[in-house]
C-alpha cells in the first residue's frame, strides 16, 4: 500500500511551498531560497519515511496472524486500517 513519492514529485512539491511562501507578503526568508527548498525536501523524505514505517508494520502485523489473509482481500484492507491507525495513534501519544 505503500505511495512512495518519487524524486521529480518531491522536487516539484518542495518548489511548490517555496513558491507559497515567496508569494505571501508575512515570510521574509533569512536563508538562500534554494537552501530552504532543500530543507522542504528533507522534511517531505523524513515523513515519507514515517509513513512507510507505518505501513510496514501494519503488513507486519496481518502477516502474523494465524489465519493466511489474502492481500486486497475486504479483510485484509480493514486489518491494514486498524492495524495502520493503531501505528499513527502510538506515534501521537509519544510526540504529546
């Protein structure tokens, strides 16, 4: 399940904010626009990552059940979604 985001769409996001951000009158950049860009690119990798980590260990976890779930299967979809929100709801508690 996972949507990993390729290099050009990162790119082209990170390009995206930064053009945002050029355009509203409250930021003032106090850094090279394009060392900006790249710490946009880093934050969108890092959160990539997360999520990826997130969807491994909800696969992780339908893969150990006793019972074989068939992947895309209606069972298998709602385990990934419990299993999934069940990651994400852990990472909330510990950054509280």
């Amino acid at each position: 399940m996972s949507n990993r985001l390729s290099r050009e769409k990162i790119n082209f996001l990170s390009k995206q904010i930064l053009g945002s951000l050029s355009n509203n009158d409250q930021v003032e950049f106090l850094d090279d626009p394009n060392e900006i860009r790249l710490v946009i690119v880093k934050a969108i990798e890092e959160e990539m990552r997360l999520y990826e980590s997130l969807d491994r260990k909800a696969i992780e976890k339908i893969q150990s059940q006793k019972k074989s779930i068939e992947e895309g299967s209606r069972e298998w979809e709602i385990l990934y979604r419990k299993y999934y929100n069940e990651e994400l709801n852990k990472l909330g508690k510990l950054t509280e």
